[in-house]
C-alpha cells in the first residue's frame, strides 16, 4: 500500500532551478500594465511516490512551471534531494490557468483605459479563467498563455462581454471575442 507524503521542499528554489537563466531574469511590463510581467510562474506543485522496476517505490516531487518568456509550460520531477528525475516541455498540452494567472488576467484588463472603464462603469464581475488555444496564425497560437475572462454583470445573470488576455505579451489580443469554430491548435 502506498501512502502520499508532502515532501518539505522549498517551492521557489526549485522553480527556479527548472529554469534556464535567462528565463529567470526579470522583463519589464509593457507601459500601462497592472503587474510586472513574471518570467516564470509555478503553477502546479505536488508530491507522491512512484514505484520503480523491482518493487519499490521512489518519493519525488512535480512542479508545472509556464516561462513567459518561451510561452511553454515544463513539469520537473525531483527526488529528495533536488536532484532533477525527469524534464518535459507540455507543448501542445498546456495546464489549465492557476488562480494567480487568472487574478493577473484581470488585472491587466482593470489597468486597460477602454475595458477598465467598462469594468468599473457597469460593476462587471470577472469569471473564468478559460485557456484559449488557436491554430497557426492567429493571436493565441502556439507559444502564447491566452485566458479568455468574462465579464458578467453586477447580478451575474448576463453576459457583458468576453475579453482574451495574453500573459506572454501582457497585450489583450481580443478585446471583444467570439469564440469561431475549428480555430483550436490540436
């Protein structure tokens, strides 16, 4: 039987030794923009064992960080001791957006003149937090971290519009979007 153990490992320490150093150093955020722009975030972070050839079982530690600046996420595995198990980039699998993205997200659109005005005039309430994913050739593509935000009204019951903010750029691609048909990157 196995047990799940949370492994007393520093967070920061090891996302940032998942990067590579040039992810690591800060970028401005473009004029106007509600937050700095992270290099990097951790998005995910958990604990578990695994079983390896033989019976036993190994105890590591996954993290999913996205860099903004390569606009890809990569979950790391680490034993114990730090040391990196294993490194995949998650390409066309992007995870959902975390909490604190989404909270940027919006703040990014309060920061905009346009929606911001629009935001505070009607009392929009922000929901979502949905990843866009488009094909070739179009804002969200490939290499972008796009989270589509609604704006509902103050009673929630109605739908005032649905914006799409890129992390990666810290730009707001779709100020008014309509999701289409068959514009997904698979």
């Amino acid at each position: 039987m196995s047990t799940r153990r949370v492994l007393p490992w520093s967070l920061a320490g090891l996302a940032l030794a998942a990067l590579p150093a040039v992810a690591q150093a800060p970028r401005p955020a473009p004029a106007g923009a509600a937050t700095a722009a992270p290099a990097s975030r951790l998005l995910r972070a958990w604990s578990d064992t695994i079983k390896v050839p033989g019976g036993g079982e190994v105890a590591r530690r996954v993290e999913v960080v996205f860099d903004y600046a390569r606009g890809v996420a990569v979950e790391t595995a680490y034993d114990r001791s730090g040391r990196v198990l294993s490194r995949r980039s998650l390409d066309r699998e992007q995870p959902r957006p975390s909490a604190e993205e989404i909270a940027d997200a919006v703040a990014v659109l309060r920061a905009d003149p346009q929606i911001g005005r629009i935001m505070a005039r009607t009392g929009a309430v922000p929901e979502g937090g949905f990843l866009l994913q488009e094909r070739a050739g179009l804002a969200c593509a490939a290499r972008t971290r796009c989270i589509q935000v609604l704006l509902l009204s103050p009673d929630q019951r109605g739908l005032l519009r649905r914006s799409v903010v890129d992390l990666t750029k810290r730009t707001i691609p779709y100020r008014s979007y309509t999701p289409k048909e068959n514009e997904v990157d698979k």
